[in-house]
C-alpha cells in the first residue's frame, strides 16, 4: 500500500498554484450557484443516479489527494516553477470553462441532473464543441491535483472512480434531454462529442 500512495517530489509554488486554484474554483461554483437563484425549481425533475455520480467523483478527488507529501523541490528550482505553472494552467482552464459553461447554461444549470418548465438546450458557448465541458474542466483539476501533490499513483484508483462517477452523470443527463427534446438533442449529440471536441 505504501508504494501505491508513494508521492513524487513536489514543490511549494505548486501547492499555492493549487490552493489558488481549488479556492478560485469553489468561488466560482457559490457565485453561480447564488446567482441562478431558485426560480421555476416546480418544475424540476431530479436524477438521483446523477447524485450518486457526484459522490463518485468526489471519491476520485479524494482517492488522488489523499497521502503524504514530499514538498522537497527547491521553490525557485525549474521543476518546481514548471509544476506550478502546469498546476496553474489546468486549475485556471478548470476554472474558465466551468465558468464559461454556467454563464451558457443560465438558469438551466443545477447540481443534479433535472429539467425545468423553461429549459433551454444549450448549444452555444462550450457547448457548441462539446456535450459536457464541465466534466472536461473537472478533469482537468483532478489532474492538477495528482501533480501538485507528487500522487499520480493515485490516479490508479482516483481516475477509474472519477470516470464512473462521469459516466453516472452523463447517462442521467442525457437520458432527461432525450426525452424532453427528443430529436432535436439526439441530432445535436450526433455532431458534438462529449468531452474533447471532434474525438471523445
């Protein structure tokens, strides 16, 4: 088990680039939240398997941060800098398109997979290249994780919850879009992938 949870030499510009980033990520995710505000809620419908996806994930980030830590790079040395610099970069892309994804969706955008009276289908910003950018971001900080903390190897166990909590989500999403767009959501999910743009 020790060998599993072995961390690489990290060092601390990466720890600040990640606490700035997952302190910037939560601030983003309480300012859209607050800012949808709670209208047209009775007409929700909530996914319960996309609730289960949530906590699936969560496992994943903490299966990836959980160990110790070997904060032994010298903070000026050139991997250290490259590292907080690779920890910004996916942090801040985590960021940006989770933002960018929340301001498309508007009032559509909730926790746990549901449809409202008035939702949209989105299909601009993000998400005229991919079906679900928010995922794509979380991967992103997930990855800025394991790097900052020196835990790639728990990315064995970390990735594989991660994807299943992805895939709970993504089925229950996409079955309620089914259903209330029909045709119109099945041709749009024909021409845009769901995570990398033209590939996956």
């Amino acid at each position: 088990m020790t060998a599993l949870v072995a961390p690489a030499p990290v060092g601390a510009p990466g720890l600040g680039a990640l606490l700035l980033g997952l302190i910037a990520f939560a601030a983003a995710l309480l300012w859209v939240h607050f800012r949808r505000g709670r209208g047209g809620e009775s007409g929700a419908q909530d996914g319960n398997p996309s609730r289960l996806g949530t906590w699936l994930q969560a496992a994943g980030f903490l299966a990836v941060a959980a160990g110790p830590l070997r904060p032994t790079l010298q903070a000026g040395s050139a991997a250290a800098v490259g590292e907080a610099v690779l920890v910004a970069m996916l942090a801040g892309a985590c960021v940006g398109i989770f933002l960018s994804a929340a301001s498309a969706m508007g009032s559509n955008w909730s926790f746990a997979a549901r449809i409202r009276r008035d939702h949209d289908l989105v299909t601009w910003g993000p998400f005229a290249t991919i079906r679900h950018p928010i995922y794509t971001g979380l991967f992103a900080l997930l990855l800025a994780v394991a790097l900052a903390l020196g835990h790639w190897r728990g990315l064995v166990l970390g990735l594989p919850l991660f994807a299943y909590g992805t895939w709970v989500r993504v089925q229950a999403e996409e079955r309620l879009l089914h259903i209330r767009f029909g045709r119109e959501y099945d041709a749009y999910a024909a021409r845009v992938k769901r995570f990398l743009p033209g590939a996956f």
